[in-house]
C-alpha cells in the first residue's frame, strides 16, 4: 500500500496507535500545526520515513526515464514490485520504506496500514500498489 509523501502529519490518535510497536524505519516526531488565526496546534507528529529500499520491478513498472542527476525513475505510470527483491528483504525491514526508484512514494506493510486504520482516521486512504496509476 502507498500514501504519497516521505513525511506525512498525523494525528494524536494515529500517533497512539503506532507508537505501541516498534517499526523499523518509521519515526514519529512531534510538530506544531499553525492554525488559520496563526494558533498554535498541538498533539501532531510528523512521520519520517529513512528506510529506502529498491523493490520496483524494472522491466515491467512503466516509467518514462531515469534521472541521471537523482537516479529516480520519472514519469511513473504503473508499478510493479519485484517479489525476489521484496523476497530477500526480512518483513520486520519492510514494514514501511520509501521506494529508492521514486522517493516521494511511501510503502506500509498491510499489518501497518491494518495498525492505522485500526485508529478509524478520517481523510487517510491507502492504495494497493497494483491498484495504484498516475492518474491518481
């Protein structure tokens, strides 16, 4: 599953949710949202994904070109995970990661999308990968 975004905000009530495990790569950080009235608002954290893994299948994900100044993959219009590459990487290092082919995609583990969804949050979907297009 995906959510676009290395960092994305979350709420105290997914925070709680999350923090009971430990989750290789996945680090909370608390963070202040300034409000519309310029307020300050607590009790978000940020999450930083650092774990970067190279799984996309290279043949058959469609992709434009690769960059030759990042080595992203540009111009993503399906994706493929290569199972051998997920295959040789131990679940409790894969739980979430970013893609090393195009770092602002973030991949969660069914079991923390699971853990999340756990929280019933609101405006949080996740896409299965195979599900995913660039039209989205």
């Amino acid at each position: 599953m995906s959510l676009r975004g290395k960092c994305v905000v979350i709420s105290e009530k997914i925070h709680d949710v999350l923090n009971r495990y430990e989750i290789k790569g996945l680090q909370l950080v608390p963070t202040v949202i300034r409000g519309k009235n310029d307020e300050d608002i607590d009790n978000y954290w940020i999450t930083n994904i650092y774990k970067k893994l190279s799984v996309f299948h290279e043949k058959e994900t469609k992709y434009r070109r690769i960059s030759k100044l990042t080595g992203e993959w540009m111009g993503i219009e399906k994706i493929v995970l290569d199972r051998e590459k997920l295959a040789a990487v131990p679940l409790i290092d894969r739980l979430v990661f970013v893609s090393k082919e195009f770092v602002s995609f973030i991949l969660y583990h069914k079991s923390v999308v699971d853990i999340i969804m756990s929280a019933n949050p609101e405006g949080i979907v996740f896409t299965p990968v195979e599900e995913w297009s660039d039209e989205m």
